[in-house]
C-alpha cells in the first residue's frame, strides 16, 4: 500500500500533504490511510438533517466513479457532527461514523483489526483514539483530533 504521505497536525486539527523536496512524499504506513478514511467527508445520506441546514450532502469527488450503485462512499460521516453538543450520544455516534469509516481498510487487508475510542477532552475537540493491527502484525495507535464548533 502506497499513499501520497499525509502530516496531521493535532495543534490545529488539520491534515497537509507532505513533501520530499520539490515532490510528494510517499507513504507506505497505515497512519495516511487511517487519516484518509476518518477526515474524507462521506457524502451524508438522503434525508439525513444536514448541521448546516444547506443542502449539501458533501462526499468524497471519487465517489461518483463508483461502479456500485449501493456502496455507500468512502469516508466518514463525523463532519455532520460538527455542530453538535459534546454528549454521551454524540460520543457513541462518533464511534459508529470512525468503526463505518475504517471498516474499509479490513475489507481490503489493510488492517486485521482495530479499536476505536472517542471523547471529550476539551469544548471544541474531538478525540479519537484508534487501535489497529496491520495485516502484517504490526499494532498502531494513533490520537487524533477533530474540531467541535460548539458545545452549547
């Protein structure tokens, strides 16, 4: 598995590219591809009450090549909780949104397994603490933050 090398900042909560000179620099760990499927936005499903209230679904632009009509996209779903209060239920659907998201990476060999935790350290963070093995045995953990707007 090889990906354009992502740097995640935990400061302020934001992924970049990274570079090796004048070009990208690649990546063989499982850290981008985990990053890649929890900070992708899934496109939200019909009828699901946008935080927002626009009208955009949003998703992944790759989505629109799939070839199967009821693969539900690539990505997570954890933007639709930007807006919401930092509760028990909201911890516990941010849960589901990352299990949903990195599911992929098991289908596809990446992963033997993973854990996912979240909470609430702070107003305004998310935390995300995710407990993988790689197909090749190897276990990774990873803290990451996700930006909450509010918790009013």
């Amino acid at each position: 598995m090889m990906d354009i090398a992502t740097r995640f900042d935990s400061e302020h909560l934001r992924g970049d590219v990274e570079f090796d000179g004048l070009a990208l620099a690649v990546d063989d760990t499982v850290l981008t591809a985990i990053l890649h499927c929890l900070f992708t936005d899934r496109r939200a499903p019909e009828g699901y009450p946008l935080p927002d209230g626009s009208e955009d679904r949003r998703g992944w632009w790759g989505d629109c090549l799939a070839l199967d009509p009821d693969d539900e996209g690539y990505g997570s779903l954890l933007w639709l909780l930007a807006r919401e209060k930092q509760t028990e239920a909201t911890r516990r659907r941010a849960e589901d949104f990352c299990r949903q998201a990195l599911q992929i990476l098991v289908d596809k060999g990446i992963l033997r397994r993973f854990e996912v935790q979240v909470s609430f350290p702070r107003d305004g963070r998310m935390e995300i603490l995710v407990d993988a093995e790689s197909a090749d045995g190897v276990r990774h953990r990873h803290a990451l933050g996700y930006p909450m707007e509010s918790n009013a």
